[in-house]
C-alpha cells in the first residue's frame, strides 16, 4: 500500500509523489499529511494505523481547517477541489483578464503563494506535532517560485515536512527532485478501478476508464460532467458521419484530446491492433487494416497544432466544426469500413 510504503520508508523532509493523472496523488497528499499530524496514541506500525481519522486533528485536516497544513494549489482549481486559494495573488494580484477586465483565476502557483510558507514556517504549530506544506500540483509553480521554493526546501524550517504532488515530475527543477524522497503512484489494477467506479455509481465503468485510459478519479469526473458510457461509444459513428455530437458544449482542450484518442485507435485498427480508448464494436464505421495512413496522420498533426493553442480564446466553435470534417475526411479515406456482423434474431 503505497500510504504505508511512504510512512515507513520515509528519511527525509520532503516528499514527492508523481505518477499519471488521475490516480490520487492528492488525496494522497493530503492523506499523507493528515498522517504526520495525527495525534493517535498508537504508535506508528500499531494495531491502528495512521491516519487514526478519529482524533482532533485528524478531523481538523478532513474539515480543511489544520492551523498546521498549508494547502498551495492554483487559484484557478481552488473552487472545484473544495479548498480556497490565496485570494492576493502574485504582487497584488496582477494576472491574465477575460473579456469583462476582470483577473482570471491563475493556472500557476505563484512566488507570493510561495513565499506564504517562510511566514507558515516561522510560527509555533498549534498542535505541536509539527507543521506540513501540500504543494498540487507541484508542476504548476513558475520558475520564479519554483527557485523560492528551492531555497526553502535546502534550509528547512524546525519540524516543517513537504509533499510535493502531481503527474509531471520531469518539469520540475532537478535541484528541487534532487532534494525530495520520490514515491510513484502507479495506475491501479484495472478490475479494482472498475469496482471503485461501480461503487461511485458509474454504469459500465469499464468503457469510462479504458476512455480516460485507465485513470480511475478522470473516469469518475467525466461521468459526473454528463459524459456516460453510450454517448463515448456513439463518438466515432457520429464523427465518420461528419456529427459533432455533443463535442460543441465541450471545451475545446477536451474535444482535442477525445479525436487524439480516436484518431489513435484508428491507426491501431489500420495496421491490425486492438484499440485501446473505444472498444472495436464502437469502430465498426471505421476501415479496419485498408485506411489512409497519410490522411489519419494529416488528422493527427492537425489535432497536435490545435493542442498547443487550445486554451486561447479563439473561435472553438469554427475550430470544431474543421476537426470534425477532417474526421470524416480521415475515416472515408480508406476502403470501405468493416461489415456489420449480423445479428442472430
């Protein structure tokens, strides 16, 4: 279990889980740190074990209310994750505007936001177990406050612990992985995800989590934003037939992200794979072994151009309309799609 390999193995001040999306490395965060300050008698490797999730501060840190954790995540992800971020913002709260003038909520952890810990460290803990900093995602800091954090980290504060957080730790300065115990989180066993979805109330999760390939907690929030397991499977006739679907109420990053994977499992189809994202049934509309691999390449570079833009506030609704046409120019490229078995009535 990996909160037990990290509790007992753990041999420095700061600590960094990484892994793909999806797999929770917060709730992990938090639960790791919800552990350091637990106030359970018991000692660590007891009967119990830690968290006791009974004590007072165990309650404190599930209430979000720990004087003795500090949570730094961006502003733009405060609301949906439930904890509120520092509403000051870097340098008085200077930062990107929409289309009314008023300040977007930062996708970045900030240097201000960062430099809140030497105030958080220098104080005496109130529970006198210590003090904890939770940074998610730690890829999310911009080079400036990744070197204040950096300085942090080399001069530790009293019995001040870290847990760094997210899925990209390779874009995190070698300085700052260097100084960190590294503990991967791994995608879970795909039938013990499937049970966890079902338990959640998803229908037929094994199509959501071979959708979100495979990360349980994406699954989960694609279902509770209306995505189900019959309008995934629909996507790739509606798109062979120049549909949208629903993909106009998408944001864009999302409707990208969907036509990579189809356009993927189509090249797995054209040189006789199985598909990963779609099952093959869903496909059906799709040339099996005899498509254009020139044109579902030209589909696949034209997906990548898009990508890199695809939070710019550009006209989402043309743009989707082009990548929908250039799916069915993509899929009616190749000889004819596979027939339909037929049915046993």
């Amino acid at each position: 279990m990996p909160l037990r390999e990290a509790l007992a193995t753990q041999r420095t001040h700061a600590l960094l889980l990484h892994g793909p999306k999806g797999v929770g490395q917060f709730e992990m965060a938090l639960t790791l740190a919800q552990a350091w300050l637990c106030e359970d008698t018991v000692p660590p490797g007891g009967d119990r074990p830690r968290p006791c999730g009974l004590c007072a501060s165990c309650r404190l840190v599930q209430a979000r209310s720990h004087p003795d954790l500090m949570v730094l995540i961006p502003e733009s992800m405060g609301a949906a994750m439930g904890w509120v971020a520092d509403e000051g913002g870097e340098e008085g709260g200077a930062g990107a505007v929409d289309a009314a003038g008023k300040r977007k909520p930062s996708k970045e952890i900030r240097v201000a936001e960062v430099r809140r810990i030497l105030a958080f460290a220098h104080t005496t803990a109130a529970r006198d177990h210590g003090k904890v900093v939770v940074v998610y995602p730690a890829e999310a800091m911009n080079t400036i406050a990744a070197n204040a954090l950096l300085k942090i980290l080399e001069e530790p504060t009293g019995r001040l612990r870290f847990v760094l957080a997210g899925s990209s730790a390779d874009s995190l300065l070698p300085t700052i992985r260097s100084r960190c115990q590294s503990l991967r989180l791994d995608l879970p066993d795909a039938r013990m995800a499937a049970e966890w979805l079902s338990a959640e109330g998803v229908p037929n999760p094994d199509v959501l989590l071979a959708a979100a390939g495979g990360q349980p907690q994406e699954a989960l929030a694609w279902f509770r934003e209306g995505i189900d397991a019959t309008l995934w499977l629909a996507l790739p006739g509606q798109l062979a037939r120049g549909e949208p679907g629903p993909l106009p109420n998408w944001p864009l990053s999302r409707v990208v992200d969907t036509m990579f994977k189809l356009c993927h499992d189509a090249m797995r189809l054209a040189v006789g794979a199985t598909p990963r994202y779609f099952s093959a049934e869903a496909l059906r509309a799709w040339p099996d072994r005899t498509a254009d691999i020139a044109a579902l390449d030209d589909w696949y570079r034209e997906l990548g151009r898009i990508a890199r833009h695809a939070e710019h506030p550009w006209q989402a609704a043309l743009t989707i309309d082009s990548l929908v046409l250039q799916a069915k120019k993509a899929c009616s490229s190749g000889q004819s799609p596979r027939p339909q078995a037929a049915r046993v009535r």
